[in-house]
C-alpha cells in the first residue's frame, strides 16, 4: 500500500517560499532607505 502521491508539492513550496523571502527582503530594504534618508533631512516634515 504505497500512496505515490505526496503530501506536499516541495518544488511550489520552495518557490513560494523564496519569493515570499524576496518581498521581505525588498520590504526591508525599503525601511532601511527610508529610515536612512529621514536622519538626513529632519528639517524636512
């Protein structure tokens, strides 16, 4: 009784996983420029 079907699809997994990776990472880019760029001009509002 071997089931040939797995439980989980790996390789979608993987990619799903590495974009959802990518997006954070992209994310975090963004607030580090920003918070980077609000030190420089705190005159600005």
């Amino acid at each position: 009784m071997q089931t040939l079907l797995p439980l989980v699809n790996w390789s979608n997994g993987i990619v799903m996983i590495g974009v959802f990776a990518l997006v954070v990472i992209a994310l975090i880019a963004v607030l580090v420029s920003l918070m980077n760029s609000g030190k420089k001009d705190e005159g600005q509002t």
